[in-house]
C-alpha cells in the first residue's frame, strides 16, 4: 500500500476518523500517561509524525512541549488548524519529514506507521533517525500481533508487528530500545508501544 493510496484514504474518510477518534478523551489513560512522560524527559523539539487530527500534538503542546504535527493528509491538517489554534501544524510525509538532520529531540509515531508495508517501514525508520539528535528519543506506537501480518484495517489495509521484529528494525536504524509496553484492552487489537532512544555517534 502507498503512502498515496493511504492518504487518498484517509482523506475520504477524513470527518468520520475525526468524529469517531480526534479527541483526547477517545485515548486511553495508560497512552496518555506514557507519551506525556516520554515528552517531558525531552529537551528540544518533537514531531509528531502523522498526527491525523491533532489531538496528541494539542495535548503535548499544552503540556508545555516544544511540538509540531506533521500529517500528509491536508482534510486532517485543515481541522487540526481549526480545532487547536495555539498548536503548530503543517502538511508533510513521514516518509520526508520537514526537518533538518539532527535536529530533533523527538518524534512521536503514534500509529502513523501501521499501514507502511513492511519492505518499505526501513526507510521510514531510516527518516526518523535522519531526523533525531544523538541521545533524541522515538516513540513508536502501534498493533502489536505474534507474526508480521497484514489484516483489513477499517480505512486501508494495515499490519500487525511482532515487538521484537519493530525492536530489531530499529536497532538497524540506528536506535536502541530503551522499554517496551504492551496492552490487550477488551474489544480491542493488541497494542505496543516502543521508546528508542537515537544512538550517539
């Protein structure tokens, strides 16, 4: 699946995904709890790479963190405008983010990377550690399942990953895991979180 196809998507759907998932209070408490932690042992700025409506880079942003969205679906980047004016947006890829090297003290990928199919996630992560300082952080989040699968996703076709198989892809990237979290809520897919820390050089 492209990142064109993903986008074509989610833009068609964009106003059903928002009313149904763009709101802080649709999270889950333990997710809200662990990306606010992450954030606040960061100095510097973060991304929030793919952040769809914007709810995470509002809720980071009032938290007093240095933090922009970054989504390539331009419906997603138009609402987050409207809904969190104080908050920093602007239309991109996560696949090229606006950025310069190093430069970051973090990236949240809450999710953003669930539809990258698993021959082209590489250089994603590749992005990501172009992106981030030595010593910067990355938190991943993302379906978490025993083998690397692919499942119908309700918007476009979506994967399921191993923890370890993300862990090793990130070490290759230049990362080094620093925790893992996993949770399976009722009526929900298995969730994983993973902070990776960017290795020094």
């Amino acid at each position: 699946m492209s990142s064109g196809n993903v986008t074509a998507a989610y833009s068609a759907r964009a106003a059903e995904y928002t009313s149904l998932f763009g709101s802080i209070s649709c999270t889950h408490p333990a997710d809200q709890q662990l990306i606010l932690a992450w954030a606040r042992g960061l100095s510097g700025k973060v991304i929030d790479a793919g952040c769809g409506p914007g709810h995470w880079t509002d809720f980071l942003h009032s938290a007093g963190v240095s933090v922009e969205g970054v989504d390539l679906v331009q419906a997603f980047i138009k609402t987050a405008r409207q809904h969190y004016p104080d908050a920093q947006f602007s239309v991109g890829s996560i696949e090229r983010l606006p950025t310069a090297d190093r430069s970051l003290a973090g990236i949240l990928a809450w999710y953003s990377v669930i539809h990258t199919p698993p021959d082209a996630i590489d250089a994603v992560l590749d992005e990501f550690s172009r992106c981030i300082k030595p010593g910067g952080s990355l938190l991943l989040g993302f379906f978490e399942g025993p083998a690397l699968e692919a499942f119908p996703h309700a918007v476009t076709p979506a994967y399921f990953w191993p923890v370890e198989e993300i862990s090793a892809r990130l070490r290759t990237a230049g990362f080094t895991v620093v925790s893992t979290h996993s949770r399976v809520d009722p009526g929900a897919r298995p969730h994983a979180a993973i902070i990776a820390r960017r290795a020094e050089l």
